[in-house]
C-alpha cells in the first residue's frame, strides 16, 4: 500500500465487530475473563486497549517498523524509552534537542545516575569524539529546533551500530510522511504526535516505534509498567488528525517554501533558516533522507525590538508555543520555548533575541505573506 492510502487504512482501521469505518473509542479499563487468565487479548487497559493498539499498529505501519506504543505526550514517551537505561550509561545528544529533552535528561535522569554529552550531531567527527565506554546510545533531531540544523541519520545510525550503540530519532518535525529514520538504519524512533501527526493543537501525546523484536518487549514492559498511556479518546483523535497528515504536509510545505522566499528577499531580514532553501547547510542531506523540507523555519530581523515589534503586530499568525498544527505560530524562541537555557548557552548555540520561529500552517499563504509584510515594514 503507497503511503497515502496507508494513512487511511493502515494498522487496524475499522471496527471488526460492525463494521464502522472509523475505530471505536472503547472507553473501558477492564475486561471479562472466559476463565482466570483466558481472554480475548485484553485484560487492563494500561497493558492494551482495543483504541489505543489501533492507533499503535498505525504508528508502526507509517514509520515501518514492527510495533508502535502510544503515550501521554511526546515526553513521556521520551522519557519511557530513557528508562531503557541504568545508572552509569552514557548517552550522546544533538545539542540543541528540544527544551523538554533537555530538561528531562539534565534534572531528572542524570540523578538516577545517567550522564550525557551534549555534541552538534550535524559533525560526524564530534558525535565520534563523544563515545566512552560507557556510551549506550545517540539521540537526535533533525532537522532541530530553532536553527533547523540537519543530521545525517544514515550516518549516525552506521556509527551507532558500529560502537554497539542504540541509535533513537525524535521525527516530530518530519513525521513519517517526510522522513522514515528506521529505514535510514536507526532503532528507535519517538514523536511528539502533539504537533504534526495530531495535527490541529487539539491534543498532547507521544509515541515510540520500533525495529526490532527485542525493543518491543522492552518498550512494552516499560510502557505498562510506567503506565504513561494515552487514552483512548486521545487515541482516536490522533487517528482521526493522522488520516489527513498527508495532505496537510503538502500545503505546510509549499506554504512555507514560498513564506522563505519572501522572507529572504526582504530588506529587514538578515537571514533565514529553512532546509529547503539550497543555501541551508544540510540541504543536499536532506534532499537524500528526506521526501520534503518541512514547514518550520527561523528568522533573524535587524534588533530584538523589530523582533518584539513584529511578533507584537500579527493577528492572523498566532503567537504562541508549540507547532504543527493546521494554523500558523510564531515565536521567540529566546524569551518562550528556550528561555529555560542559560543566556551564554543560547547565544553559543545561536538562539538570539532576533530569532523568530514560525510554524508555517495551511491558511491562503498569500494572507500569510501579506500579513508578514505588514508587521515588518
Ligand atoms: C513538543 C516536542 C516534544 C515534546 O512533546 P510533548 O508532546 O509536548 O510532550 C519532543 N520533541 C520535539 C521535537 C517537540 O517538538
């Protein structure tokens, strides 16, 4: 099946017991018994739900893998797959990894005895020079956030599996309709199904996919034993955005290819980062590993007023946290999203108080060009 098909009839997309062509919300924690220990596949619904396994065997379907686990959010499905390690491994990070990543890995499991080297993934030779002996994985993101910067995932997987180490993608800003890190070798892949995937900033979830048998166990194990799930109503509505992912990051993208355009060739613009502009570092590694560009890009204007002047001007534009949803955001990464990281840290890793962020979404991009035009000038 191609995959925009995929997306509408893949994992398990119907109801079997009527026929209902949309899967039921099956609002249910437990479920009868034959006998102790015989059922019909489902016994609590921590361990499995009838709504929830739809959308997992979905999410494993479009990343091609071999099993999907759906969680609360996009951080606790991260988190559940950090719980894969003990006290003592060593992980190896893209430096600028989403806010909560960060967070999550520097105060909560460096005190269960994780460490972690931070390193630019986009430089092969950097995640190399990282490894110890007691490495145990490379996480990344690319392209990453504010600054879009792209990692070779073929690459790093090869190195991964080289040292024996687990290779893990956050896909969130791709999502599987551009961009499938386990065919490009890596393990494990994690999102934030929030944005891209849910779609329409109507809901909080995560989900994992795996390649191999023996991660599916494991992640298994940790989801219900961690118990961070996502229920079934959130499940359905996941599917439900899911269906038209296809179509939704068609229009993102051209919409967002045009908003770079115009963004480059106006005066007060200083510069623009957009993995489909051909001058982006990254963009012939992106044309290999990935089907399209994306929708989000930054943007640096001349002062951090004109940057405070802009934001303050749009109406149609929304501004506000977190992306990927079917209306546009913009954003100060400095002062919303990356405000939690030391101000030293941030210019080091090029987040200035110029830089805006904007997740280009589906309305008449000529409404959205317009209205950019107006707030800078
Ligand atoms: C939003 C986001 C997360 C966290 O997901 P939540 O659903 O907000 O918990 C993780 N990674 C990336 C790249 C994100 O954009």
């Amino acid at each position: 099946m191609k995959f925009l098909s995929k997306l509408i009839h893949g994992g398990i997309s119907e109801d079997p017991h009527t026929g209902a062509v949309s899967v039921p919300i099956y609002q249910v924690s437990t479920y009868r018994q034959v006998s102790p220990g015989v059922h019909k596949g489902y016994e609590y619904s921590r361990t499995g739900n009838p709504t929830r396994a739809a959308l997992e065997a979905l999410a494993a379907d479009l990343e091609e893998g071999i099993a999907g686990f759906a969680f609360a959010s996009g951080m606790a499905a991260i988190s559940t797959v950090l719980m894969l390690f003990r006290a003592g491994d060593h992980l190896i990070l893209s430096s600028d990894v989403y806010g909560g990543t960060y967070r999550v890995m520097e105060h909560v499991f460096t005190r269960l005895g994780l460490s972690y080297t931070a390193v630019d993934t986009s430089k092969l030779e950097e995640v190399k020079a990282a490894i110890t002996p007691r490495t145990r994985a490379i996480l990344i993101e690319t392209p990453t956030n504010p600054l879009l910067r792209i990692t070779d995932i073929a690459a790093v997987s090869r190195l991964a599996r080289e040292h024996g180490l687990l290779s893990i993608v956050d896909n969130t800003f791709m999502t599987p309709y551009l961009q499938q890190p386990l065919k490009l070798g890596a393990d494990l892949v994690v999102h934030s199904a929030t944005k891209y995937l849910g779609g329409h900033s109507d809901l909080v979830a995560g989900l994992v996919v795996v390649s191999r048998e023996e991660f599916k166990e494991r992640i298994h194990f940790l989801q219900n034993s961690v118990g961070a799930i996502l229920g079934p109503q959130d499940s359905w509505l996941l599917m439900r955005g899911i269906k038209t992912l296809g179509v939704r990051m068609e229009r993102h993208e051209e919409n967002a290819g045009k908003i770079a355009a115009f963004l480059q060739g106006h005066p007060k613009v200083k510069k623009v980062y957009y993995p489909g502009l051909s001058t982006h570092e990254g963009h012939e590694i992106m044309k290999r590993q990935a089907r399209g560009f994306g929708a989000m890009l930054s943007f640096e204007v001349e002062s951090a007023e004109a940057a405070q002047k802009l934001l303050s001007r749009v109406k149609l534009i929304t501004l506000a946290e977190s992306l990927g949803g079917v209306e546009s955001l913009i954003s100060l990464p400095a002062a919303m999203t990356h405000a939690s990281i030391p101000l030293e840290k941030r210019e080091a890793l090029g987040i200035s108080d110029r830089l805006v962020r904007l997740s280009v979404g589906i309305e008449d991009v000529e409404d959205l060009i317009e209205e950019l035009a107006y707030a800078l000038d």
